[in-house]
C-alpha cells in the first residue's frame, strides 16, 4: 500500500470517528490499516459499549477473530525473569528541582515597552558579569565613558547592527545602558573577521579595543562562553539517566508501539541490555509532551485525539506504566498547551491533572534546572534554534548538538530575540554550568561534549511529517540516550524498526 494511500486511508477513519465523536489512537490506526478491521463496525460495537477511545487494546477482538480464520495458532510466549533484584530500585532519589529557573506562576510581563528595555538590561548586565570575569575585562568601561579613558579600553555591549562596506570593511553597531559605539573591523584581520560573520543580533560580547574618530578599533571580541577547563562530576553509583523528546501524543504519527516497547523495557518485560534498564534511575524529558491543537495549519487532518484534554489523558496512560522508582522531569514545548512565549510556564493543574497525579512525575516550566544525584541537568526544548541554525553558517537540523554548542558560548538560549516574554528576570540566561545540557525540538538525535558539558538531543517518538519531508529533514524516532552518572558513558539505545 502506497503512502498516498494510506495517508487518505487515515484521513478518512478520523473523519469517521470524529464524526461519531470517538478518537482513535495511532497504534490503532495501524491496526485497522494493516488488518482491514471494518471501521463501521467497530464504531458500532464502541457505541453499544460506551467507550470512546478506540485503543490497540480495544481491537484486539476484531484482530483476534480475523487470525482465528486465516492463521494457525501461535505459541504462547513465555517470559524469562533473571532474579528480582533492581537495582535503581534500592537507590534513593536524590532529585533536586532549581525553582529559580522557573517561569510558572511568577510572569511580571504585562506587554509595555518598559517591560522589553528591562528585559534587554536584565540579558546585559547577566552576560556583562560573566564576560567581566575575564583578565582582558575586568576593568571595562562604559560607553558613554569610552573619550574620557583615552587609548585602550574594554566593554561589554550588545550587538544592534552589522554593516559592511563597499570596500569590504566591517562595523558592528553596539551598545551599552548608557550610550552606543560603532565597532570597527579591519578585513585584515581573519581572527576577528570570523568573530563577525558569526556575532549575532541582540548578542552580548565583549570587545577590546581603542577609540579613534569616533570608531571603535576592535582588537579582541569575545564571548562569555565557558571555562576551558571543568572538572567531570560523576556519582559513586552506577545509576543511568534516560532522555527523551518530542512525543507528540494526539498525532496519527506518534510511534505507540515502539514507546510501549520502551516502556516494556523499563520495566524488564522485554528486550535486551536488562543490565541498564534496572539501572534506570532518571528520565528527563525536553518538551512537545502531546501534538497540540491549532499549532499550525490543517493539523487537524493529521491528529488521531483532536481534543488538547484526552491528548495529555492518553499520554498519563503511558507515563503512568513507567515503573514508581523511577523520577520523570517534564519540561513543556511548543506545541504543549502553554503560552507560546518563552520562558514557558508548566502546565496548568486542570489540563495536565493525568500527569501531576503520578507521584514520580515532576512537570516544570521551559527551560529547567535539574540535579540528580549531584549531576545538574540544563532542559531546554528548544524552540529558539530555528533561528540560531538559520543564521549561523555550518548548522543544520540533522546535528542539533552543533547549535547547542553556541547557545553555551554565548551563555544563552535566546541569542537572538524571538518569541520572548519580557521578564523582570533573563530565565534564559544560562548563569549556571550544567553538566548535562539535554535539549529537543528538531527532532533529530545528537551528542558532543563542550568544555565538560554533554550536550544531548534525544529526537523524537514522532514518524516523519509532511512538512519535514517537503524540508527533506530525516528524523531519527525512537532512539533513547542513557548515561552512566558514574562515568559519564553514553550510549543510544533503539526502540524503532530501523
């Protein structure tokens, strides 16, 4: 059968079951597809039994009675446990949650303009003290102070324009809370020239240089960036922590089956390294929870649970399965049900009741701050890297790791001002060195380590949409990155057919 095909196919059971106001999952979908399950009759028998969404569970009796006429009977499987002890199990929780990254239920934004230049004051004078930490900054200057210094002299200021001239000279437009400089760039220079073509809008640096004709001669721009050096935290025990991303429950292209088989898994039901699955101690997911609703046009086609309620329902049937020793921290995203502005709240309690009602699920606001066992953990889901990889040269969406790299060069996960809810506080200045910085989005598995920092994308558990494929961005679905906190070992385990 033909993409079109079944895409048509799927289009026409979700008119059917909305019509008839039952939802019906994506397992489900495959179900009826690759069994022919007579759709009519199994919201027949729906209806005469009061249940309205339609589960794998649910059609089980419709697939049952088709293999009982073509297929032999099949042998039952048994299952073999090796012994009862879990590790992860007789581990104490040390989780800690660092509320100050979080947004929810302190938003001071109320839109005025005085809200932005606050905003934009609170990211420089953030980005100022850790550039001042530097030996070639500590003494910096003001701008409006740059005459009276008189020869050499440092500052930190944001970046507002980048020209070039017809003769291939080079300016950056910046500025400080007391004034604005024009920053000159000799294309003599092939260091400071390579600086500029990656220098972003709104971007804090700091610049060393002198002042002459009112130009300001750059001899070193810098970014905040991070140590060199930093020293690897590790535990005493071998506890794992897993991540995971973008499941995207509602969607027809939500991949149920293989997150049950993580699932399964977790809970030493099935599949293989049972080794590091009873060492599953953490699992850390970076946003897009559910698919949504209204989140870009005609998705409505393509959900299997068009309501925003039993979307975030049928994902606390799932979660609920993951076993109780085992903390799972939530950060929202996008397309979950939260304002569209970062730093994003958490969920409100009504909406994301499925979820707050496991005691092992701890669901925050975008971005957060997590410690476990004394390793600290930076989420963020990351819709702000659209624009990073669209403005910087040498990124793409199939090495996500690459543009988390310079959100930690330049201490912040909005470089470039976007979908920004002005504070009172910068929640996106990065002021802490994680030593995990585990991000979403793009849908794209990735890993590299900075500095000391491990930066990890986890993908998805969504197939390939039709705007990814008119993009021509391969995602790589259901593949979970797990660490070893006692040494920092990665590895990518796969739950797909690939």
């Amino acid at each position: 059968m033909t993409g079109e095909i079944t895409d048509q196919l799927k289009k026409q059971i979700i008119k059917k079951f909305t019509a008839s106001g039952l939802l019906v999952t994506s397992h489900g979908f495959d179900d009826l597809i690759k069994n022919g399950i007579d759709v009519d009759r199994v919201i027949s028998t729906a209806k005469d039994k009061g249940i309205f969404l339609i589960s794998d569970e649910f059609l089980k009796e419709f697939i049952e009675v088709k293999e009982e006429k073509h297929e032999p009977a099949q042998k039952p499987e048994v299952e073999v446990r090796k012994g009862s002890h879990i590790f992860a199990k007789e581990i104490d929780s040390e989780l800690k949650i660092d509320d100050s990254w979080d947004v929810t239920g302190k938003s001071t934004c109320e839109g005025k303009l005085e809200d932005f230049v606050e905003y934009f004051n609170q990211k420089y004078r953030g980005i100022e003290k850790i550039i001042r930490r530097r030996e070639n900054f500590i003494g910096t200057v003001a701008i409006n102070n740059l005459k009276k210094s008189g020869g050499a002299a440092s500052i930190v200021a944001m970046v507002t324009e980048k020209r070039e001239s017809r003769r291939g000279f080079r300016f950056l437009d910046v500025e400080d809370p007391t004034g604005d400089a024009t920053v000159f760039i000799s294309k003599d220079n092939e260091e400071l020239n390579e600086i500029y073509s990656r220098v972003l809008l709104d971007e804090v640096i700091g610049i060393r240089g002198e002042l002459r004709n009112n130009l300001f001669i750059a001899r070193e721009i810098v970014q905040p960036d991070l140590p060199i050096t930093k020293a690897p935290k590790t535990t005493d025990e071998p506890v794992h922590a897993a991540f995971l991303s973008d499941f995207h429950v509602g969607s027809y292209l939500f991949l149920e089956k293989e997150f049950q088989k993580f699932i399964d898994w977790l809970n030493l039901k099935s599949g293989n390294r049972r080794d590091v699955a009873e060492k599953i101690k953490y699992i850390f997911v970076a946003g897009d929870l559910v698919d949504g609703i209204g989140i870009y046009p005609d998705q409505e086609g393509e959900l299997s649970i068009p309501d925003i309620y039993k979307q975030y329902d049928f994902l606390g049937s799932m979660i609920e399965q993951i076993p109780d020793y085992i903390e799972v921290v939530m950060v929202v995203g996008n397309h979950d049900a939260v304002r569209r502005a970062e730093p994003e709240p958490t969920l409100d309690k009504d909406i994301g009741a499925p979820l707050y009602e496991i005691p092992n699920v701890h669901v925050v606001g975008n971005p957060a701050m997590v410690s476990a066992h004394g390793i600290k953990t930076l989420i963020y889901h990351g819709d702000s890297m659209d624009g990073v990889i669209g403005h910087l040269s040498g990124l793409s969406y199939t090495a996500p790791e690459k543009a988390m790299t310079e959100y930690l060069k330049r201490r912040h996960l909005a470089p470039l001002y976007h979908d920004i809810s002005p504070e009172n506080k910068d929640y996106m200045l990065i002021r802490d060195i994680p030593d995990i910085f585990h991000g979403g989005h793009v849908h794209a598995n990735g890993y590299a380590k900075y500095r000391g920092v491990h930066l990890i994308n986890a993908g998805t558990w969504q197939a390939q949409t039709k705007y990814q494929e008119r993009l021509g961005h391969h995602p790589t679905p259901a593949r979970v990155p797990v660490m070893n906190l006692s040494n920092q070992d990665v590895m990518v385990l796969h739950f797909g057919s690939d």
